[in-house]
C-alpha cells in the first residue's frame, strides 16, 4: 500500500472510531445541529436556588463525598482548592451551563480539590466536583474529575 493511501485509511479509522465512540457514549441526547451531548442528570435537574454561604456549604459537602466518589484514590488530607458559583468558575461553569443550562449553572458550585496522597501525578492528585442545594442538604451530582 502506497503511503498517502496507507494515512487515507488510517484517517479514516480514526475517524470510524471516534463516530463509534460517540454512538455509545451512556446518557448522550442530540443537540442542536445533530452533535452529541451529555444529557443533564436528573438530580441536578432539582437544583434549588443557593443560599447564603453556597460555597463554603458546597465545599464541605465535597470534602465529605471524596471518599465515596474517588474510591480508587487516596483522599486522606483533602483540601478545597477554591471553590465558585458555576457562573463564575470559567470552563468548569461553562461546562455545566452546556450539560443543564444557565439555570442550574446559577445553582451550582464547583468545587477543586487536591488530594496530596496523590502526588506528584498532577491528573490524580486533583478532583472536581459539581455540588447544588436540594431539599435535603448540598450534594454533589456529577464528578467532573
């Protein structure tokens, strides 16, 4: 095989794979212009409106889910990194604006934290976490990473 035809196929490939790949991903909804996108989860869907402190509550609620929701990592000595109200927490914000909307983006907090057990791996040693206010108290609903 000619190599410009050996790249064509390899091209090609790729791009089967990644088609595939977005075909199955769990909990994908077509959005507008037939792109895919992650469908907003329920219970975030039940977001109430903040309270006063939202961050300081939603930080302390992540630093109590670390545990449960990064099982495979060493959580022990976790600290909050920052944490802000998705409108104002830049690309981690904007995700959950794209997920759910500008309205549960008002209703939500996102919360890095560090997990200095990890270290030195940069990837594992940090996590981020979407947190809202339901009835019950602040919860995290998604693990951004």
């Amino acid at each position: 095989m000619k190599p410009r035809a050996l790249l064509r196929a390899a091209a090609f490939a790729a791009g089967a794979s990644l088609a595939l790949a977005l075909a199955v991903v769990p909990g994908a909804a077509a959005a507008k212009g037939g792109e895919k996108r992650i469908a907003c989860p329920r219970q975030a869907k039940a977001a109430l409106p903040l309270s006063a402190h939202a961050t300081k509550k939603a930080a302390q609620a992540a630093l109590a889910a670390a545990p449960k929701r990064y099982k495979d990592l060493n959580v022990k000595g976790a600290k909050v990194v920052w944490s802000k109200v998705a409108t104002a927490a830049g690309a981690r914000g904007g995700e959950v604006a794209f997920q759910c909307g500008k309205t549960i983006q008002a209703r939500t907090v996102v919360v890095e934290l560090r997990f200095p057990k990890e270290l030195p791996s940069a990837s594992l040693s940090e996590g981020v976490l979407f947190v809202s206010r339901f009835r019950s108290n602040y919860e995290v609903w998604e693990v951004a990473h």
